[in-house]
C-alpha cells in the first residue's frame, strides 16, 4: 500500500501543520453566505486537514477530474446541501482544488458555486494552491481564508521516523534528515520518496534529492521502478491519472495508459540493465497489442491486463532495486512527428466526444479519455447519438 494513503492524518493529532484548529473552527461554527478557503503549497495537507478533522460528516467531494460547470454543480452540491443526510450526520461540501477550475470547460461553475454559498446552510471548504486570477475576484468576497504553512523539516524528519518504525524499516537520521529537507514542506512528496527508497528493511544510500525536478508525477514513476511490490506498483500507476495531469497542466491527450507508456518507455533503459530493460520493454510493447484488441473488438475487460503490465510489470522485469537516484524525463510525442497523435487530436473527436458527454452526463474529459474504447457501441445507437456525416467517417476509422 503506498504510504501517502497508509498514513493519511486520521484526527488532528495526527496533522503536521498547526493552523487545523481554524479549520476546526470553522466545521463547528460555520458562517451563513461564507465559505472556507484553505490554501497552501501543494502537499501541505490541505485536503487531509479537512477530512482529518471532519471525519464524522457526510462529505461530497467535487475534485479536479470532475465536470465542475454550472449543470454539474447544481446538480450535485444543490440536491445534496438540500436533502438530509440518510446517516444522519452534518454534511460538508469539499471543493478540492478550486485552482484547477477551468473558464472553457467548467463554464458557469464560479458563479453558480457562489450562489450556493450564499444560500445554504451547510457549510463549504475549498482548496486552493493558490488563486492569483480575476475570474476568482467575486468568489473570493465570499471567502474566510486560511493558509497552511509547511511543516519544518525537522518535523517532518520525526514524523518519517515513526513511519519507518511501524514499517519495520531500519535508517539512520542522516538518510531522514536527506529526503525531509529535500521535500520543501511537501509531506506528500517526503512519504513518496521515502517509499522509493526502501530497500527489503532498510532505506537505501541515495543521492541528493532535487525536488525542483522531483515533481509528483516523477515520483510515481520512482515508486514504480524500484519497489518489487506489485500492488504497490499499480496503486503509483493509478495516481499517474487526470487529477494529476489537470493539476501540473498537461492536455487530456496525453493522460491515462498512452502518456504512462510512453514515460515509462523513455526511462526504463536508464533505471535497469540487461534483462531487466529487455522484459521490462516486452511488458510495455504488449500494451499496445491489448489496447489494440480494446479498440478491434470492444472488449473491455484487457484494459485491466494493460494496467497490469505498464505497472506491475515493469517493476517486476527487475531482480534488485537500482540504488542510484534516475533523473527521468517526460515525453511529449509530437502529434506531426506521429499520425497516430494527430489523429486522436482532431478537431472531430473533440466534438464526438462533447456529444457523448451530454448524452451520457459525464464530463468531457471523461468521455474523452474513453472514446477509442467505446466506438463500436457509439456506433451500435446511432439514432440516439444522431451522428453527423463527418463523426461517422470518423467513428469508422
């Protein structure tokens, strides 16, 4: 299990930062036409400090790879501040990164987002890593602020140690002190790297940590190549998913398995030696032929086999971690340099996909990211869809 979801703050002793008893205050006392708004840099705890402390809510979640336009907010936070909860428990509304709300795509979400605030009762929080914008001015009137500060290295060092501890891992405070100041008050980023660097019941020797370069995505492809735990491996892979994409700005394009391949591809032949990159590439080559047979026959049910190869294997190609510290790159492929890219980039796809998400109600990202799996029974209703000449041509393909 990855340690960032293990040692998830359960109750405020367990939270780093010390501004949680704001947060608390606000849960406790909630403010009529007002809403919360943590802010901090990105794994501060913002989100762990909220469901930390709110453990006995009912809570809605609205996150990033969520539609967040005005139909989906009225939709869901309207029905779910009006109705009472089925537990009986006070309800709480989290907008997690109110940041990564897009003008385009989540059109009218800001506005209608405010008219809730200003007329329920129950009382609503968001996350932000920072909100610098005028389309957030007239939301932020509505705002009670909070920032959280980064937890000081030495903090996080001592919360590092007790976390080697219950794992039964053996280290030496020069190796913790390595990755806690490396983090820069990031405690996500310290949990992954301390993972990465486990080694059987010991942490491995490594080299210094530059976090500049050491993002959250290249975390996840640290964890995948050097840990032997399969389920481990797949749990890294998943995080390499639209959350994370929308949160470091990356196009829809490039999300889910086809990015993953391709990182994991570029970076395997500097991480492994020998046979190791030899079964390891086999591994990621086979994707291709499943996800193939995915878009032939629309049959679903590889796709769990091709999450199966790009993350545990890989990390089982190898027999021994390798100790040394890889810098990884991120590929972007070309779209004129690839005629596959350019093709799933056209202009038509994006209106199919609009079209499905409507009829679908599901978002558009979504509906995106699935298209190529789903076209044999897009094309199966074509009365309901009500296809133009140009969406059929491109559906055929």
């Amino acid at each position: 299990m990855l340690f960032i979801d293990k040692y998830q703050p359960k109750n405020e002793s367990e939270l780093l930062n010390t501004e949680w008893s704001k947060v608390k205050s606000f849960l406790d006392q909630p403010i009529k036409g007002k809403f919360l708004l943590v802010l901090g840099l990105p794994g501060v705890g913002k989100s762990a400090t909220v469901t930390a402390l709110a453990k006995d809510f009912e809570i809605l979640v609205l996150n990033a790879s969520m539609s967040r336009n005005k139909q989906a907010i009225q939709s869901l936070v309207g029905a779910f501040c009006s109705q009472g909860s089925l537990f009986g428990k006070k309800k709480l509304v989290l907008v997690d990164e109110l940041d990564a709300i897009s003008g385009r795509s989540d059109s009218g979400g800001l506005a209608e987002l405010k008219a809730i605030v200003e007329s329920t009762s129950v009382p609503i929080i968001a996350t932000a890593n920072d909100l610098n914008h005028d389309k957030f001015s007239a939301l932020l009137r509505k705002a009670e602020v909070v920032t959280l500060t980064p937890p000081s290295w030495g903090r996080i060092t001592e919360f590092l140690a007790d976390v080697c501890t219950k794992e039964g891992v053996t280290f030496t405070d020069a190796q913790l002190k390595k990755i806690a100041i490396a983090s820069q008050g990031d405690v996500r980023a310290a949990l992954n790297d301390l993972q990465s660097s486990v080694s059987g019941d010991s942490l491995m020797d490594i080299e210094e940590f530059d976090r500049e370069t050491r993002g959250e995505l290249l975390q996840s492809l640290a964890l995948i190549f050097k840990t032997k735990d399969p389920l481990i491996a797949q749990q890294a892979l998943d995080r390499l998913d639209e959350p994370l994409l929308n949160q470091i700005n990356y196009p829809i394009v490039y999300s889910g398995e086809n990015s993953v391949r391709y990182w994991l591809e570029e970076n395997v032949i500097h991480e492994y030696d020998g046979d190791a990159v030899y079964q390891a590439l086999k591994n990621i080559s086979f994707t291709d032929v499943l996800q193939g047979r995915i878009r032939r026959t629309g049959y679903w049910r590889f796709l769990s086999y091709v999450r199966d190869f790009l993350g545990p294997g890989v990390a089982l190609a190898k027999t021994e971690k390798n100790t040394k510290q890889t810098p990884y790159k991120i590929i972007f492929r070309s779209p004129k340099r690839n005629p596959q890219l350019w093709w799933i980039t056209s202009s038509t796809k994006k209106l199919v996909a609009q079209k499905v998400a409507r009829l679908t109600h599901t978002s558009h990202q979504y509906a995106l990211k699935e298209l190529s799996y789903i076209k044999p029974l897009l094309l199966q209703d074509q009365d309901y869809f009500e296809w133009e000449p140009n969406e059929l041509k491109w559906l055929n393909k």
